[in-house]
C-alpha cells in the first residue's frame, strides 16, 4: 500500500505542529535527538555501474539500511525528542523516472518511526534539484512539508534551511530572497527569546574541514559561505548540522560548529552506514555518530545517557 504524506506531521506555515511554541520556549534540562542523512534511494546501484544519472533502477539495499535506522530509533531509551534527516531522501533528480516508487518506498519505511519521535525533513540538491526552480521546491513541499522552517524544543531554537537556495538560485532568485528575509525574522525572534541554545539543519555543508578552504561539489561558495558564517557566529548559533558528504568530517568558525554526518545509505568513503547521537545540555551540545549495527544492538553509551540524567 502506497503511503500518503498524512502519515508525517510535516512541516507547514514555516513551522513543525508537533511541537507547540508555548510548550517549548522554556529550558527543561538535557535531552537528545537523531541526526541522518542522505539514504537517498537508489545511489548505491547508480555508484556500483557508474550512472548516477540513470542509474538507479534498484534500491533494495537503501531500504533494508533505512529499515535498519528506524528499529534502531524505535528502540532507544529514553525515546529522542525527534529525528532529522537532513537530505538527498531519494536519488532521482525531478522529473527522473524511479523518483515516485523511491518516494513511495521511504514513506513506507519512515511511516513505521515511534508516532511519539517526530521526523524533521531536510531538503537535499537530489530532492529539488541542484538548480532548483519554483516547481520543484513546490514539489517537495506537498511530498515532505516546508523546505524552510523553524521549531523550539525545550528552550533551544532549531532552523531548517534549504541550502539548495545557497547553493544556485539562479531560477528562483526570489525565492532566495525569501528564504533570507525570515532567516534574519528568525534570529531576531530567537534573541527576543533569549534561547538557550540556537542549533542549523542544512543538506549541504557550510565547509567540510576548514572554513577557508576551497569551494566544491560539497560545500557552499566561498562568499557565500562567509556571509552565512558571519550572520550565524554574530546571531550566536552553536552548530550545524548537514549531510551531502557520504563521509563523516566536521570542522569550526569563532565557536561555531560544522557537523558533517555521513549517510544511512551509499558510502564515498571509509566510514560506516550511520546515525549521528545528539545531547543537548545546558553548556553545550555534544555529538557522537554510530553504526546502524552498533546503535541497534547496543544503544547509546552510558557517557551520554548520563549526560540526559542530570538535571539542571
């Protein structure tokens, strides 16, 4: 049977409804939540015959991974306050041919999360396009909510952006604009509030390890980027967090946090199919990323269920 977005609380109105602001504002002391990305549907067949264009007719192994990351979330104790994935959901392109069946097979799956852990979804350069349009964005957000939006959990204030925008907006310049508008709204609100903590959800990395080096396929433009920096390190954002890499990697920028994770799905590199831990305490937020295997059958480690036991 063929999921329909109504098994999701997505997001709309530029927010998540699964959280209520009013509920929310206030610090309520540590808690965590799941960070994946990138189980993008049919790249590890594309990868394996060198066609990552029309190559992905085949998908079975993404869906026993994905399957794999969602009992393992199931199972954790205590239950994350959500979990994100931050991009590339599937791997078809708009408009490419096996773009509905991988949609309609992640649903399937994703459907299956704890109805209590709420599911954040992140748009990705293969879920609008690397040069997106008006359409596609459109597109996207019937199937998976708002491409943009922002939610509290707990005192801490989290953005969701689509970093496509940053990356070439040359189809939908307004829409950049847009999207730039209430990101400034946003970080006025958040310092209005005197947030705990402000934390970023983007598929494409700012940078991968320095925040000087060279732009390519899988960060942001070196001006861009520094503009972006500057604005998130003034508005005092901890961390970002992102995907698009297929590789674990990370780096800072004047105490902001550049958190690259790698995929559920395909590999680039020598890292395994994973999931990112992430404990947020008053001080600060601190990350750990572990195999599928080894959250499913060991759950987190006692360092940071002990972090989630103290009170503030």
């Amino acid at each position: 049977m063929a999921a329909t977005g109504d098994a999701f609380r997505r997001a709309r109105g530029r927010t998540l409804s699964a959280f209520r602001h009013d509920d929310e504002y206030e610090w309520k002391g540590p808690f965590y939540f799941i960070q994946g990305a990138d189980p993008q549907f049919g790249l590890i067949k594309a990868w394996a015959v060198g066609d990552t264009n029309n190559g992905d007719d085949e998908w079975k192994e993404e869906i026993k991974l994905t399957e794999q990351a969602v009992q393992a979330v199931n199972k954790l104790n205590p239950k994350p306050k959500f979990f994100v994935l931050c991009g590339d959901l599937i791997h078809g392109m708009p408009g490419s041919q096996w773009r509905k069946d991988q949609e309609r097979d992640l649903k399937n799956i994703l459907k299956n999360t704890d109805q209590d852990i709420p599911l954040v979804f992140v748009s990705g350069n293969h879920d609008i396009g690397n040069t997106p349009t008006r359409e596609t964005i459109d597109n996207y957000c019937k199937s998976w909510g708002d491409d943009y939006f922002s939610f509290w959990v707990g005192g801490v204030f989290f953005l969701v952006l689509n970093s496509q925008l940053y990356f070439d907006s040359s189809k939908c310049p307004e829409l950049k604009q847009a999207q730039d508008v209430w990101l400034n709204e946003q970080l006025a609100v958040a310092e209005k509030h005197k947030c705990k903590h402000i934390i970023v959800f983007q598929h494409i990395p700012l940078f991968l390890r320095e925040p000087d080096e060279d732009h390519d396929y899988f960060n942001l433009e070196k001006s861009v980027r520094q503009g972006i920096m500057e604005k998130f390190h003034k508005a005092g954002i901890k961390a970002v967090f992102s995907g698009h890499y297929h590789r674990n990697a990370g780096g800072s920028y004047r105490g902001l946090e550049m958190v690259v994770t790698s995929a559920i799905g395909c590999q680039l590199g020598e890292d395994t199919h994973g999931l990112r831990v992430v404990v947020v305490t008053d001080e600060k937020i601190v990350h750990r990323y572990y195999s599928l295997d080894e959250l499913s059958s060991q759950g987190m480690e006692k360092e940071l269920l002990d972090m989630l036991a103290k009170q503030n």
